[in-house]
C-alpha cells in the first residue's frame, strides 16, 4: 500500500432509502416507505413492520404466556384513559421491543453521516475550510 492509499478517507455506506413514502409511521415513527394497512381499522397507513407485527405480533414475539396475557388484558384497564388506538400503538410497540428505539437511532445516524460526507465533499471541492468542517462536526 503506498503512502496515498492510507490517507484515503473511507467511503460511508449510507443505506439508500428513496422508494416510497417519507412520511413517518403512526406507531413506530419510522420512514413508511410502502406501507401497510393497519390490522386496527383497516384504512391506516402503518410501516410494514408495524403491519408484520400486527398480524403475528402476539405469536413471534420474546413475550411468555403470562406478559402476552397481560397485553391482551390492557384494554380493560386503560378503557376511559386512552384511545384504543393510542393502546393499539402501546402494544405493537411493546410487541417491536427495544429494536425499535435502535433502528430509530440508527437512521438518525446514517443521516447524519449522510451530512458529514456532504460537508467532506465540500471540504474537497474547496468550497469550505476543513477548519469550518470541524466547526460543523461540533455543532452537531
Ligand atoms: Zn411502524
């Protein structure tokens, strides 16, 4: 490897996410992309995550007997304090677990690597400073 090569930055691979729609998924918050419809009312736009887990949720789920009873029973206890869909969404999220709050985390960061990469660009083009690039990067 001579010198150059191992100074060259290395390229980011930003997942491509263009096809569909942008709009965010009413349960999970997630890009819709092509979107499924809501088991709950036959006519809301749900991610087709949230739709796979609308209608195997309660069998593939981590959750034993005694917590997937508990789910199913959370109607009778938020009955008059919240909509059936806010507890809809409760349980579909609860059924999606943790990952969710991963895969959330990391589009924002792939979006964020997205506008470095943008800036770095801009930095080779001599458009900005790479004084003005860390400026950014710590602004961030
Ligand atoms: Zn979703």
């Amino acid at each position: 490897m001579s010198e150059d090569e191992s100074i060259t930055p290395r390229k980011i691979l930003v997942p491509i996410k263009e096809l569909g729609s942008n709009k965010e998924c009413p349960i999970c918050g997630q890009r819709l992309g092509f979107p499924a419809l809501s088991r709950f009312d036959n006519e809301t736009e749900v991610c087709s995550e949230c739709g796979q887990i609308e209608g195997t949720g309660y069998l593939f789920s981590n959750f034993n007997d005694a917590q997937r009873e508990l789910l199913m029973e959370l109607p009778k206890f938020a009955a008059g304090v919240m909509t059936p869909w806010e507890l809809h969404c409760i349980i579909i999220n609860a059924i999606a677990g943790s990952r969710r709050g991963i895969a959330k985390k990391m589009e924002q960061s792939f979006d964020q690597l997205k506008h470095y990469e943008a800036l770095r660009a801009k930095v080779v083009a001599g458009e900005i400073t790479e004084k003005e690039l860390s400026k950014h990067m710590k602004q961030d």
